[in-house]
C-alpha cells in the first residue's frame, strides 16, 4: 500500500474510532482536568459543556472536593 493510500485510510479509521469511543475520550479528559485542578471555565472551554455539567458529573474528582468537611474531621481532637 502506498504512503498515502495507508495516511488516507488511518484517517478514516481514526475518525471512525473517534466517533465511536468520543464519548469515553471526553470523560478521561473532564476527569484529568478536574483532577488537576483546572478552572472550571477553562476546562468547560476546551470540553464544550456548561459549568453545570462539568461540576455535577466531575466534580467529586476536583481536589478541593469537600475540603472543608475534611479540615472539620482532621481539626477535631
């Protein structure tokens, strides 16, 4: 197969598998991003959803997640 009969081809086939696994690929990056510690804004920028959505389906990986429920329980003696 010649170079660009096989770079045409992966192409389709990359296009192919990003239509089919899109969804999964947008949630590792909304769960890295949160993870990180990544403004809300910039990261629903770079994800195309609202804050809203980014927060109640992402949220619990953001590291400031119940930060002060945590500092109640580790500041009692």
């Amino acid at each position: 197969m010649r170079r660009r009969q096989f770079s045409r081809k992966f192409k389709v086939e990359a296009v192919k598998l990003l239509r089919e696994r899109g969804v999964s690929l947008r949630h590792t990056a909304a769960t890295r991003l949160m993870q990180a510690g990544v403004d809300l804004w910039e990261a629903t920028g770079w994800l195309g959803m609202t804050v809203e959505q980014l927060e109640a389906n992402y949220g619990h990986h953001h590291p400031d997640f119940q930060e002060e429920a945590a500092e109640v329980f580790g500041n009692r003696r």
